[in-house]
C-alpha cells in the first residue's frame, strides 16, 4: 500500500521550499494554542474508532493540499477557475495572496508578473477584492509627476514559477528584483516578510487606491508615526453593477522604522507627504537595508473601522515570527480536513481531493472583528451576541446544489452562524433576503432567489437548528416569493414574482432579463426549485399550510414544459413558447440562448431534480429520455452555445445522477468518473470551470466519495463508485459515515454491489436518515459496467411528484404563427401525461375578436404516458389589424383541476413590410421586441425633464444599448433598411449618435457609426430620426445588442426608441407606432348631479404607451377661463362637500405625454339643495285645499310631494328657474286631522 504520509507530487514538488531565515532580534514565540485565542477557529478532530479495523487513513491531509491547483484555466468556456494561491484560515476574513494583472479573482498562472500581496481574494467570475496590494520595489522612486508607465499603482515586479511555493499556512516568491517573499495569515491578520538585495534601495508601495474592482473616491492611506501606515478603500461593482459597494479598513505596521515615507496619487508622487485619498492613490515606504535586509510587516483589516483592523492585529498575531502563526493555521486546517479521512488512493487523486476539501473550506467568510462588531447591510455597525459569527460572500447560485450540503454535515455551528448571517442580512434590508450578497451589500447577481435553499440547505443537512430562527426566516422567505419591490440601490429579490404566482412561470420579459438577456425559463426552474425548499422549512415548524401551498408552487416547472418539442421553454407575456424546436443555436456574441442564464435549453432540460420522474414521463418516458440523455454526453464541458453537458457549469452539476432516475446507475457511474479524469487534474488548470467559491471543489469531493446531494431540501444522497478504497465522514452531530470499496481507483468506475450497515441495499440513493444518523456502506467495485444492479424502477432515486398534475396541454406549432388577415391555419392541439395514469381532459379555445377556432371545445383522453391530439381550424377575419393575436386553450380534468395550456399568437402580417419595434425608458422600461439592455458601460438612471421621466446614463457609462428581437429581424440576412427614431429632451447643443450592426463593417464589436443629431436646446421633449440603409442587426455589439446610443455621460435623457425595419429576414409586424403618439382620451368625465354638501366625481381613462401625466381643469359658469384643480393629478377627480356655488361648475381632464396632449369634453356639475318643503298653516276643512311649496330642487326637476306620516300624495310639480315648486292639493277624507306636514 501506498504510504499516505508522503507529500505528493503536484505542482510545487520541484519549486525550491522557502526557509525561515534567522534575524538578529527577538520574535515573540506562538504555539499551537494560538487556536483558540480570538478571532481563530478550533475544530475537533474525531478520535480513531476501533470499527475502523486494520484501515489506514491519510495521516496529515494538509500534506495533500496544493493551494496552486486551480489558479489557472480549465476550459474554453469560463475556463478560469480563478482560486488564489495565498495563505488564508478557515473561512476567514483575510486570504493574503499575490495579485496578477488581469485576474478577476486576483492571480492567473499564466502571468509573469506580479501587482501586489493583498487581503482578501474569492474563486469569482468578475472582479472582485484584491484590497490594498502591498508591493516590495527596489531602487529610487521619483518625487512629482511621473510618466503614466511610472505610476507607482500600475507598478509591477516579474517573477518566475521556480520562485514559488504554496502550501497551507505559508507562500513564497522570490521577484524578479532580488525581493524574497514569505506569507502567513490568521483569521484576520497577515505576516509579510521581505528579504531585499542589500545593494539596492528598498520600498514597499502600499496601493490602497487599487482594488481589483476598483477603488472609488472614498479611499483613503495615512503615515502614522515611523512605522504604521493605515486607512481605508471603497470599492465594488461587482459584474458591473455600479451600485453595490463596500469600504475595508487596514493598519500595516512594520517592525522597525521606515527611513523615508511618501504618498501619490495617479501620476503624482509627493516625498515627505502624510496622506493621500482617490482612486489610484497610496503609500510609499523606504527601509534601510544595508545591515539588516529583511523588513516585516503586519496587516490587519475590518469592515468596520481603522481601529477595528488595530484591534483584530493585537489579538491574532501580538508577535513578529511568521513559523509558529504558520503552523498554528495549518494546523487548523489539519483538524478540518481530517474530518473527511480517505485511504487507498494514489498520491495525485489525494492531492485532487484534499485540495477541493480546502477548496469547500474557504468561503463564507468572516466579516466581525474579534470584538464582535461588523456593518451591516444597512450600513449601521452592530455587536454580536457572543458565540455568534457574520459571515459574508454567498454565491448562492453556485452553492446550493453541493457546497452548503458538505458544509452542513461536517460543521453545525459554523453553518448555523452562516445561516443566521444571511437572515441579519434580511433583517437589515428591510426584510428581503438577500441574492449573491457581498460584503454587506447584495450583488443581485444570477437568477433564482438562491440564499434561500442555501438556507434551507444549511438547516436540512446538519446545521445546529438550535441557534437558527427558522420562523423569522421562513417569514421573510414567504414575502419575497409572493411581492416584488426594489431593495436598496433598485435590485429585487423576485423581479415580477407576481405574474410568477399568478400565472405560475416567469414571463419572458423584462422583469426576467439577466446578465446574458432574458432568462424566463431559467428564473421559474430555479423559482420552483427555491419554493421546494420553502416547503421543507416549512415542514420543520410544522406549518402544513405553508408547506402545501410551496410543494404546489414547486411543481411549476410543468408550466413551462412544451410537450410538442419536449423542453423546458420560456413563456413570452401572451403564454406562448417560442416557435420551432426547443434548442435553437445561440446567435452572435449571445452567451446562452434566449430566456435561459449561461447556458440553453438542452442544458436546463435536466433542471428539475425536485422531481425527475415527472420530467421523465413528460419526455415520454424512460426510453426516449435515455436517447437525449446519451447524446447529451457526447460532450462533457461544451460552454452554454451547444446543447451538450456542460460541466464546468452549475446548472449541470446534477446531471450525472438523472440516469440513476432512469433505470441506468451503471451510466451515472460512468460519467461521474469521466468528468472527474478528463476535467479535474492536479495541476493550475485543474476544473472545468470557475470554482465560484467552492462550489466546483465540492461537486469532486462529493465525486470522490461516492455520493452525491440530488434534492435541494432534501438529505437525498445518489450512490456511485467511490474513487477511494477508504473514507470516513466525521459528522458533526457525532455520527460517522463509513465507506468502503476495495479495489477503488479510477478504472474501477461501477457498482456491482452495495451494503448498508451490512444488509443488502439496491438503490441508487441512500434513505434519508442516512446523512444525519451516519452507518457503513460497502461497495463491490467493478471495471465493467452492470447492468442489472439497480436498474428496476423501484430502485430509482426519489422524485417528489405531490401536486404534480396529470397532463399537460400543447398547440403544434407552437409560439408566433405568422398569417394575413383573411387566412385560415390548421393547427394540432392535445395533451401529454406526466405518468400518473389515464387521465380524461376537456379543453376550449379562447380567441380574440375577428379570430375563430373550430371547433372550439372538445374533450380527450390522456394517456399516463404519451400523447393525444385533436385538429382546430383557426380562421382569421380580413378585419384583424396587423399584430400580435394570441389564441389560447385551456385545458382541465374532469374534476376540475386546471392544467398547463398551449397559446398561439398569430403573428398578422403588414401590408408595407415593415417590422416596427420599440422600448418606452422611464421608471420602469416597457417595450414591444424592442429590448433595452442595462449592463457594462450602459448603465442608465431616470432623470426628469420637463416635467416627464426618461432615462440617461450613469457611472462610467456612454451608451444606452437596445436589441432588436431576433423574430422580427433573424440576425444573419445582410444588410437591411432601418430608420431608429429616438425621443429625447432637447437641453444644449450638443450632438449624438448610434453605432449600430452593419452588413457593411466587421470585427468584434462591428460598429458603425450614423450621422450626428445636434440638439438646439429647446428644452423640449423632441425627436430625432437616425436612417440606416445597411442595418444587420446581428447581436453584435456589447450584451449581444444590436446598436447603442452614443450619448455620453449623463448629457441626454432619452425617453422612447423605436425601430423600423425592412428587409430580408424580417417579420412584418406593427407591434407600436413608429414615432411617439400623444395620449388619447378613451372615456372622458360625465355630468355629474349631487346634493348640496355632498361629494362629487369624475373619471377619465387615456390609452397611452407612454408614461402620461394628467391634470383636472375647472371652470366656473360664466367664465371663459379654464383653472388647473390643484393636487388632482390621477384619473379620478373627487370634491368632498360641495356647495351650491359651484353649479354649473364645468370640468376636463388634460393628459400629456412626450409628444403631446389631449383635453377631454367638458363635463357639467349640478348641485341642488339644500331641499325645504312647506304646507299652508290653519284648519283645513275635510275635502278642503293644502298649499304646499318648495326650493333647492334643480330647475325642470319634477318634484312629488307627499303627506308625512300616512302617507298621502299631495300631487307632482316641476321646478323653475330658481328650483322652487308649488302646488295644491284637496284632502280626501281619510286624512287624519291633526297630522299635517
């Protein structure tokens, strides 16, 4: 056997280890009760048990932990892993670690130079952290303005791999400059020791203005006293989102005194001087090194104060030697990793997986100094109950298929606390829980509302519940899925979850765009995926309700599943599908297709892993879903434009495990150990993809051991063939998990038997009471597939099909039809079973005016497997206008119970053969195919003028960037006619343009630029008419747009664009009016007659597609000028208590839009009263005449008078001119003397 002690042979095997020099002064001795001093983290290391027998586990697993694994690119597509190759403690606030240019999560393997050691680093995707770089330069620095090439923040020293070494605790680099390196971090504080040439002058620039996400205004350093440099540096806009941000705070002190000081910012470099604040700003420091050439630093930082950073150093790191603080983080490593013990594997699989356990390890972070304060998401700085932590840097996208699951297990405090961070996070936010949060502020990045099953997660799979406030958090869960409203700088947590609950999917519309363009489809998986885990909270209180009412939300993925194409599709706002197949191939420079995030509809096809037995009798059953399924294989990281599996990829984390769903365990097993071989390796490259903060790490170890978490919510583990003969999960309840495989290894790739606690176990996944109560599993490994164990369907992995309905409705075709007015269509409708049975199905059609569907109701009977279709005639009038007409079916069981239905649109065609297009900017943009994209250097604002809203751009940002929809101009038909009509207020003169896609211009991104507008400053809404006789419309520019407006910065609010285009390729369809239309008045306010004190109303409604303001107008009888009515600006106008001096009073409505107005017919007030009624006074003899009189009654009013009590009708008169009535009547003689009135 293998001797597990011996260090493998990985990257750093043949690099030169660095050794701890010797320095003529004293250092402060640490031992490795440093552990469990403040700030740091103690795990307890599971004693050896005698059930362990003669099996040898690895010994030291930090031995196996190369920090270089996956510092480099694993991939063609979203091929850097971006891990960082520094020393950081468990989860902890500090990961120092060496910058490179260019590097999203700081450091690429690839560079040959390096811009700084600084804090914090994370696996990202964009750029992020890498705050305060720390940089040792030799020779003289220039005082005053230096050439742009000088500038100490752009400043960087090449180094050498050779130079290099990584393991835990500890990293070295000797620079190109002579400068050796050594590293050491604790939880918040870091060691940084620099050897110099003694011959050289020798500095360390501090670049506290330098973040890799770049530093804002609100950076500031300072020299305090001969040996401390402090400060703080803003940064953030995380993926481009400009508004999220966070300030770190740092104190650098150094062992001995600097000779010289200075400080610059950009170009400017100023010797003696004390501080510096801005962007590209920062500290220079001179040490004499002629007798004693090393120079130490320690760094400490905080979140909440310069302070907090001075506190944090004195209780981590009090002294100055970098061994023993090294040792003691590795030895926090050793105990957490030893919780996940394997034997019998080779030194480079080891070395793979111990790396991806430290990998596991490393996020969340620490965001409280040792005292326990931190910032919150409301910016205000709060104290910790003691034994409490906050964390920080969720990627819960990422992180809730695999990470949060093995976290969960092995450390139940820890993750109570993560848990319980994300619910402060809420808390503080007004109640919303956060998306992507980092630092204290929320990056809404991805789709999905996914800190919720991180949560859930946590809580299902080991979390100590005890420390954890399920109910608060389930409340905040439950108002985020059922309301949508802006939090904080405008992001939401469910962007137009109302149309979610109501129609049960996530239009593809705006509400849903994303990053990469629309992702409707994407956003209701992951929604249905994060209502599932709102159930099984839900289950834990005990709440039935709550839980029923989730478990039928989670079944939403039948919404959106086409049974005429077999995918899982987006739903445009009239419920229609797409046309044509469910793939289509991404086009232009689109990352992804339409109405899915990063990836297509092959690849989220499989995204229903709450309930994959519904999926699969949806496709037809098991065997046509094998067929996909195997062709999906035939690549195994294709990046999101292919419909093939994409690894490297989240959303595809679980799809390995469908086939055990399917009857096929022996194909999970094999798929599973092809990912790991041909993706995974031990060296800078060494995943697929970005390890986005663990999440790729984990999938291997979960991999590796061979298990896997399959229902989010759920302590569902599949089962495949470990690659380790050994393993031994030390839970954290106190329960152990014991797998054994003799004979494992990488050839060794299939099951052929399995056992569970010693009985006999044929199942693809373990009972649930496995992940919490521990037990032994023993595999019978094999080099050949079986094909028979576990392949009966009751041996399947779990599906949860309550509220699962038993049809689906179609339409074939399906989506945008196109037709002329005066056209019939013959059209297929009908049903698929979802596998519950034989299930009868009445259906109706519902059609618009001028369209009929014959027939236009019938009745089916569903197969439980399969399919049933009927014919329709769908006949359209010469009447119906061009547009877009849907014509939906709906469909029911006999009993009641609503099914998903099929939509039609038929696409009317227009006579001109123009397709016009256009996007309304305001608050909130609206548009018709027209899709206006907010991202990169095209991030907008609204902005008033002239009393109307329009949007105009922000930040760093030029342009505003629009697509046209691919249906109405297919990219890839040449050059075709357009004419861009752009509303704007006309303030300055100034002129502007587009850049637009042209058949006339190549390249990355092919623009071309149209004539200038130039404004004549009559601050006015106007506008102005761009004419492109070559448009290609191709995606082509930045976000897969098809042209920009090229305004600059803030300098023009544009209200509505629209486009017009003709030409090969496009669907003739007037979806808008070209050039914005004035509002017009639907229904104008009525004569209205009321009662003296009374309250008074009129409405009014105006059809507009732009943002309308209105106004109430009044004039009084007499007059001929027309008064606004103060405060009354909505479509109704009430007047409480109305007096008779504004009768006859006459009103309007007047409604204003950018390109004009309208003003209603006037509409008459009446008011009368107040009434009086009178009789004659005196006897009246029987049969004898009563006079009656009143007033206050509209003129020509008939007015009936009547004897009161009994009574009696004295007889009818009409008002005059004043309102007064008179009359008489004669008494009959059963009137009661004495009661007159």
């Amino acid at each position: 056997m293998t001797a597990l002690s011996i260090r493998s042979k990985g990257i750093n095997a043949m690099r030169r280890p660095r050794i701890q020099r010797e320095r003529g002064r004293a250092a402060t001795a640490l031992t490795l009760s440093l552990a469990l001093s403040a700030g740091l983290v103690a795990f307890a290391q599971a004693p050896a048990s005698a059930e362990d027998g003669d099996v040898e586990y690895v010994a030291d697993p930090t031995a196996y932990v190369d920090p270089m694994i996956g510092t480099g690119n694993g991939g063609e597509s979203v091929g850097e892993v971006n891990n960082f190759p520094g020393v950081a403690a468990p989860f902890g606030m500090m990961q120092l670690s060496p910058d490179t240019p260019n590097a999203p999560g700081g450091y690429h393997y690839d560079a040959n130079t390096i811009k700084g050691f600084s804090l914090n680093h994370a696996s990202v995707g964009c750029p992020a952290f890498g705050d305060i770089p720390i940089l040792p330069v030799t020779g003289a620095i220039a005082s005053g303005q230096v050439p742009n090439a000088d500038r100490l923040s752009n400043r960087t020293v090449g180094f050498s791999h050779d130079d290099e070494h990584a393991e835990l605790g500890s990293y070295s680099l000797g620079l190109a400059n002579g400068v050796d390196v050594d590293l050491t971090a604790t939880t918040r504080t870091g060691l940084l020791e620099f050897e110099f040439p003694a011959d050289q002058l020798a500095s360390i620039v501090v670049k506290s203005g330098s973040s890799i996400g770049g530093s804002r205004a609100n950076t500031h350093v300072e020299v305090v006293g001969d040996s401390e440099v402090a400060g703080y540096s803003t940064t953030g806009g995380f993926c481009a989102v400009n508004d999220n941000e966070y300030t770190v705070y740092f104190d650098i002190v150094f062992d001995r005194p600097f000779q010289s000081h200075g400080t610059y910012v950009d170009r400017v470099n100023t010797a003696d001087a004390l501080s510096a604040d801005g962007p590209n700003s920062g500290a220079y420091l001179g040490f004499d090194v002629a007798e004693d050439q090393t120079v130490t630093a320690k760094v400490s930082m905080s979140y909440v104060s310069i302070d907090g950073a001075r506190r944090n150093m004195a209780a981590e790191i009090p002294g100055w030697d970098l061994a023993p603080v090294a040792a003691d983080t590795r030895e926090q490593w050793r105990q957490l990793l030893s919780k996940v013990a394997v034997g019998g594997g080779e030194d480079e699989h080891l070395t793979q997986f111990y790396t991806a356990l430290y990998h596991s390890f490393l996020h969340p972070n620490t965001f409280n100094d040792v005292d326990g304060q931190y910032i919150g998401f409301d910016d205000v700085v709060r104290t910790l109950e003691p034994g409490q932590t906050q964390y920080a840097n969720f990627s819960d996208w990422d992180i809730y298929r695999s990470l949060v699951q093995l976290q969960a297990l092995l450390l139940p405090d820890e993750t109570a606390q993560m848990g319980e961070s994300l619910l402060r996070d809420a808390q503080q936010q007004g109640g919303w829980w956060p998306r992507w949060p980092l630092a204290n502020d929320t990056t809404s990045q991805m789709n999905g509302d996914n800190s919720v099953p991180v949560y859930v997660n946590y809580a299902v799979w080991g979390a100590d519940t005890s420390k954890m406030d399920l109910a608060a958090a389930l409340e905040i869960m439950e108002k985020g899925a059922t309301q949508s409203a802006p939090v904080g700088w405008g992001w939401y947590e469910r962007r137009g979850v109302e149309d979610y609950v109501e129609l049960g999917y996530q239009p593809n519309n705006a509400d849903s765009a994303g990053d990469h363009g629309l992702q409707g489809a994407s956003q209701t998986l992951e929604w249905a995926i994060d209502d599932y885990t709102i159930a099984q909270l839900a289950g834990l209180l005990g709440d039935d309700e709550t839980r029923e009412e989730y478990l039928q939300r989670s079944q939403n993925w039948q919404n959106i599943f086409n049974p005429t194409t077999g995918y899982l599709s987006p739903r445009d706002d009239f419920g229609a599908f797409p046309a044509g197949p469910g793939y289509v191939p991404p086009t232009g420079n689109n990352f992804g297709q339409s109405g899915y995030a990063e990836g297509n509809a092959a690849q989220y096809n499989w995204l229903v892993p709450q309930n994959l037995k519904g999926l699969i009798d949806s496709m037809g059953g098991a065997e046509p879903t094998i067929e996909r399924l195997d062709a999906f294989f035939e690549q195994i990281n294709a990046g999101p434009n292919v419909p093939f599996m994409w690894a490297g990829n989240e959303i595809n984390f679980g799809v390995p495990w469908v086939y055990n769903a399917l009857g096929q365990p022996w194909k999970t097993q094999e798929q599973v150990r092809r990912i790991q071989t041909e993706l995974f390796a031990n060296g800078p490259g060494g995943a697929p993809g970005n390890d986005d903060l663990g999440a790729q790490s984990s999938w291997y170890v979960w991999a590796s051991l061979g298990l896997y978490p399959i229902t989010p919510g759920e302590t569902d583990l599949g089962v495949h063939a470990p690659l380790f003969e050994h393993a031994k999960l030390s839970l954290g309840n106190g329960n152990t998990i014991r797998i054994n495989a003799e004979g494992a290894g990488v050839d060794a790739a299939y099951v052929t038997d399995l056992r569970l606690d010693g009985q006999e176990y044929e199942h693809t996944a373990l009972p649930q009471s496995f992940a919490v109560q521990g037990g032994t599993l023993d595999f019978t490994l094999s080099n050949e597939p079986d094909e028979t164990w576990a392949a009966s369907p009751e041996a399947a992995s779990p599906s949860y099909t309550e509220y699962q309905r038993p049809a689906i409705g179609l339409t074939d075709p399906t989506g945008p039809v196109t037709v002329t007015a005066g056209d019939s269509l013959d059209l297929e409708i009908g049903a698929a079973g979802t596998g519950l049975g034989e299930t009868p199905v009445t259906w109706k059609a519902v059609a618009p005016d001028g369209v009929t569907v014959t027939p236009s109701s019938g009745s089916l009977t569903v197969p439980s497997i399969g399919q049933v279709r009927d014919d329709v005639v769908v006949d359209v009038s010469e009447s119906v206008e061009s547009g877009s007409h849907p014509v939906s079916f709906e469909f029911e069981t006999a009993d009641g119970q609503k099914l998903p239905g099929g939509t039609v649109v038929l696409a009317v065609l227009a006579a001109d053969g123009n397709a016009i297009m256009c996007s309304v900017l305001s608050t909130e943009v609206t548009g018709t195919s027209l899709t206006w994209k907010d991202e990169g250097d095209g991030k907008t604002v609204p902005a008033e003028r002239g009393g109307f809203i329009g949007r105009t751009t922000t930040g760093t940002s030029n342009y505003m960037y629009f697509q046209v929809d691919d249906l109405y101009a297919a990219p890839g038909n040449g050059a075709r006619a357009a004419t861009v009509n752009v509303t704007y207020f006309d303030q300055g003169t100034g002129s502007w343009n587009l850049h637009y896609d042209s058949a006339g211009t190549t390249g990355n991104p092919n623009y071309k630029d149209s004539p200038r507008w130039t404004n004549t400053n009559t601050n006015t809404w106007k506008t102005a008419t761009f004419v492109l006789p070559d448009a290609e419309f191709s995606n082509g520019e930045n976000g897969n747009s098809d042209f920009r407006l090229n305004i600059g910065i803030g300098q023009q609010v544009i209200g509505r664009v629209s486009v017009t285009v003709n030409g090969p390729g496009v669907t003739a369809m007037h979806l808008c009016d070209a050039l914005p239309q004035a509002p017009e008045i639907a229904t104008g306010p009525a004569d209205a007659v009321v009662l003296a004190g009374g309250d008074a109303e009129f409405g009014a409604a105006v059809s507009s597609d732009l943002a309308t303001r209105l106004a109430w107008q009044s004039k009084a009888p007499g007059s001929d000028e027309w008064v606004a009515v103060d405060g009354q600006t909505g479509p109704t106008l009430a007047l409480a208590g109305v007096g008779t001096s504004v009768d006859g009073t006459q009103y309007r409505v007047v409604a204003s839009n950018l390109a004009g107005q309208a003003t209603s017919d006037p509409a008459t007030l009446r008011v009368y009263g107040p009434v009086s009624a009178a009789v004659g006074a005196g006897e009246i003899a029987e049969f004898g005449t009563i006079d009656f009189t009143g007033a206050g009654f509209l003129p020509g009013e008939d007015v009936t008078a009547t004897l009161e009590p009994g009574g009696f009708a004295l007889g009818t008169a009409t008002a005059d001119a004043s309102g007064a009535v008179s009359g008489s009547a004669t008494l009959a003689d059963d009137v009661v003397a004495g009661r007159t009135r």
